[in-house]
C-alpha cells in the first residue's frame, strides 16, 4: 500500500526502540542504532534479528519511502530510520542463531563437472529442507540446514553413493552486516583478528551477492563469545 501511494514513510511501532548493534541480552553495552539502508536492515532480519519479517521492507526497496522502527511505550522518542541511505560506519550489528547444521559433500568426481550443486541442492529441495548458508570448493560443496532437518537433508542425498557425506551439528551462524564491508579487506580481517585472540575457529565462511554480509559457521558453544569479540573490536 505503501508503495502504491508513494508514501513518504512507513512507521512500525514495537516494543523496542529500534535495531541494535548486537541481542542486548548477549552483549550488556550494545548501541542503538540511528540509521540504517534497506539493504542492511534487511540482511539483519534474514540472519535472525526479530524486529521485522525479512520481506517487510523489499516493496519498498528502491523507494524514496523512508521507514522508522517506534516504540510503542516511548512515543516521543525517534527510532531506528531506514532510507536508501548509505550508514557511514564499517560495521551495522552483529547477529545470528543457534541450532544450526552442516551438510559436507565432497568427491573427485566434482572437479569440473556439470550440474553437481544443482543436483545436491534440488534433492534437498525436494525434501521441503530449507538450505541457508553455501560455501564451495573444487570437490566439496557445504550448507547449512536447522538442525532438526539435519538427518532428513543426509537421507535425501544418499543415492549419491559416489560422493562422501558429512554432517555436523551444535553449529551457529554468525551474521556480520555492513556498508563498509564491501571492497574493505581490512574489515574481514579485524573480524578473523578478533575470533582468533579468543581461539574460536570458522567452520564455514560464506559473503553474500550484496557483498555487506559475512556469514560465519561456527560450534554453537563459542556463539555468545564470537558475537561479543566482534561487537567490541568494531563498537
């Protein structure tokens, strides 16, 4: 209706004040945040934050509307504004979620073959198991599922007998979201720099299309830490 109207903004009124650098309940000194784009705002609620649904904001993608996230119990205080407007700092927030899966397929027969993901991915597919993150190599391909379709994404691939199949669970994804991620290897490198004096290590690494989202698998015991680490080497 929104954009049908031209609207020159939306206002979603919560119970919250808006979007954060990182969950409050894991990280005691995480910020407001003020602005945000589209495309960050959204990244956030695909990785997990809970403020909005993760298709709520794409009608208005590439609009002149301007979104605003209010507090219902605060009505004259402003919110978290979200425009086409690009945020000056490197790093938005840190997000995430726990119970997460990792399906490994690996084989000889990949390297330089046609089709192979397609046909690891379509039988997941059909199983009705929803696929989140992708990381490829030359002979492996890895996603990650919830954990409790962990064991029913492994059957769906098992007439692949020529390839060797590995899961691994207790796993989280960890969602770094930023304008200033893009084209800054200096970034990426703080993020590695900050879960490496913690001794947390990567399961899997995977950057969006959009190239302001860093999705980082790790073992779920070291979630809480690696939000923390994050958040205090950028905030």
């Amino acid at each position: 209706i929104s954009r049908v109207l031209n609207a020159e903004k939306v206002e979603f009124w919560k119970n919250v004040d808006g979007f954060m650098t990182a969950d409050p309940r894991i990280v005691k000194n995480a910020k407001f945040i003020s602005t945000l784009s589209f495309e960050e705002a959204a990244e956030l609620c695909r990785f997990g934050a809970k403020i909005l649904h993760p298709s709520a904001l794409e009608p208005l993608h590439k609009s002149k509307t301007i979104v605003e996230i209010r507090n219902v119990l605060k009505p004259n205080e402003k919110g978290t504004l979200i425009s086409q407007v690009k945020g000056n700092s490197e790093l938005a927030a840190v997000t995430g979620r726990k119970s997460l899966a990792a399906i490994s397929v690996s084989g000889n027969e990949m390297v330089e073959a046609f089709g192979i993901a397609s046909k690891i991915l379509t039988r997941v597919a059909d199983a009705n198991i929803p696929v989140d993150v992708i990381a490829t190599g030359q002979a492996n391909i890895s996603f990650t599922v919830e954990e409790k379709d962990a064991m029913a994404a492994k059957n769906a691939l098992k007439d692949l007998e020529q390839f060797e199949i590995k899961h691994k669970e207790k796993l989280a994804l960890v969602g770094i979201v930023g304008n200033g991620i893009k084209g800054n290897p200096k970034v990426i490198s703080q993020v590695f720099a900050a879960l490496s004096k913690q001794g947390i290590k990567s399961e899997m690494i995977s950057q969006g299309a959009s190239e302001i989202d860093l999705s980082i698998i790790l073992e779920q015991k070291d979630y809480e830490k690696a939000i923390q680490s994050i958040h205090d080497e950028f905030f």
